[in-house]
DNA sequence: TATTGTTATACTCTATAACTATA
DNA sequence: TATAGTTATAGAGTATAACAATA
C-alpha cells in the first residue's frame, strides 16, 4: 500500500503528503540505483565527506538507527566508496572515511538528487514554488516538528528466557 | 528510521516531504487509535458510507492491496462497525455494509482527521496554507503522479517446488 | 479464462537484545 | 557505569501464491 486515500472533497493534507512523499521517495531510489546508490548511502557519503564523523554521528544525522548504519556502512566498504577507520581520539569509535571514488560518486549523486527534485518541482510557478517550501519548512520546525511517542512501541519487549 | 536527512544547503523536498508524512502519520495513528480505529478502518469506513462498495472498490479507493483489505475488514467486524454482505449482482463479491455504530463512529473520526489537519496547518498563515495546499495538488497531479515501477520487485518471486 | 475474496506464508525492513571493547 | 560498534534475530507490515466460488 502507499498511503491513506482521500477521503473527502477538501484537501486531505495526509493524502497529499503520503503520496507525494512516496511517490518521490520511489523516483529518487530508482535514480540514484542508476549508480548504484540507495538515498542512505548518499546520505552517509554526503555527511561522511563535510567533517571527520563517527559511525554514530552519521546515524543521528541520517535519523538512523545504529544497526542500519552498520549495514549501509558495509554496502559502502564493499563498492569501495568509503572506509571504516579508527578513531584516534576514541578507540571504541570509528571515522568513516570517503574513498576518492566515494568522492566522485558523491559529486553525482548529489546532481542527481538536486535533479530528481528540480523534476518534482518543475510543473510550479516559481513563486508557489518558493511557498511551498517555506511552508515545509514551517511544519518541521511547527507542529510537525516531532512525532508523537506512539503508546504502543514499534515491537514488544522480546520475551525474555528466550 | 523516519526519513533521509536534509543532505544540504538547499531546502531538501525528500526530507520535507518524508519528515512531515511521517509526523502527520503518527499524529494520525495516535488520535485515531483514540477511538479505536485505524487510518485504514477510518478509510473503508467513509468510503463504504457514501456507496454500496465491494472489498476490492474500497481497496482500490484506499490503495491497499486486496489481502489487506481483508484484515482491515475483519477488524471493523470485530469491532462491530461494519459486516460483509454477498452482493446481488455478482456473488463473489462482498458489500461492506456500514453498522449505525460505525456511521457513529465514522462521524468522530472524521472530525479527528479534520481536527489534526487542523493543527498541523494552524501554525501557517492563511495564505501560506492555501498555497501549500494547491502547490501539493499540483505535484500530485503532475510529476510526482504515479510512482516508478521499480525494477526490484518488492518481493522475489517464491521459488518453484516450496 | 478471469475475477472476488480468502488463507497461508515468504520476504523485507528495521529495531531490540546481547555482546565486546573501550571510556 | 555508559557508550561505539557488531551480530543475530524477532516482530511488524505487506505482498505473493494458491485456492474456491463464481463470472
């Protein structure tokens, strides 16, 4: 499924965000495979490439958790676009470091995200455009700024004694 | 994980788009599940009061795949806010028909749904909010349309003699 | 033959738990 | 004691396959 239907005559803002957020989502994944990229490896590289940070600083970046940056730190390694390095100031903690081809393919993944969303936003006016931007922004930093802590947790306690 | 994090300076779609579905998301779920229901039970329930409707109309309308439907269903039996009735025209199929406790029902939660646009629209000005509204319906009905049929299928075709 | 609805289940995704090593 | 990273795996969500009844 993608997201919940419109369920009336008015603007139904889930509608509108589920499916235009989905919709993208699927364009820029199907994009950035085309270098056989996922969003988080762009995202890692990206980040990984501004300052020397840390496995667990990447992920807070990201808004992943610790184990999914262990496997998209892994799928990096093996395309030899980035790699694990210890760092000196905290033995338990390792740098990730961007190859020189990490680098390059950074400097295309980001043309090709900046192009997908150019795409996205082609069809508006310049200045609906600019407004739905800052209206954007204006929900994160507002109301929409952080989800609710749901009463019923993403997954029970495991059992314990097994 | 909720989304891929601003890789920027620009204003990023991606995250926009992906921070506020998933905030409104879970907003939604919790306010919903209030009352008992689901977005998807609030979904089929509206859809199958304005018409006579089979499972698969209301999966369709709601983009859920038909085996999602039916666990959806069966909840809103359970619950006593809806029942399948065979349908005089073609016996396959199945008319959900809406109990008066759904209608009831169906009546809250669209107020809820309502409610919680409300507030997540409530920080933006007037103006703003119109124009957020329009710029999405244009995406909508534009570029970010229809999804691209990724070339990875969600799932591997089971294989043959399991 | 195709379609509606159903059951059963396989697959993906991601977080939890438990661990090692360091702090 | 707490934290960085790792492995293994549980759980949720959802689509696929196969089927029965009917078109």
């Amino acid at each position: 499924m993608t997201a919940m239907a419109p369920a009336r005559t008015e603007p139904d803002l889930s509608f509108l965000l589920d499916h235009t957020s989905h919709v993208l989502r699927t364009r820029m994944a199907a994009a950035l495979a085309e270098i056989g990229l996922t969003a988080r490896m762009h995202c890692v590289l990206v980040h990984a490439l501004e300052e020397e940070r840390t496995q667990i600083q990447l992920a807070e970046i990201g808004d992943m958790d610790k184990t999914t940056m262990v496997v998209t730190v892994d799928a990096l390694e093996e395309s030899g676009l980035a790699e694990r390095r210890p760092s000196t100031r905290d033995r338990r903690a390792r740098i990730i470091a961007v190859t020189e081809e990490g680098a390059r393919l950074a400097a295309r993944s980001q043309e090709i995200v900046d192009r997908v969303h150019e795409e996205a936003l082609g069809a508006l006016p310049t200045e609906e455009r600019a407004v739905l931007l800052r209206a954007l922004n204006r929900l994160v930093d507002g109301h929409l700024a952080t989800p609710v802590d749901s009463s019923q947790p993403a997954r029970r306690a495991r059992q314990r004694g097994r």
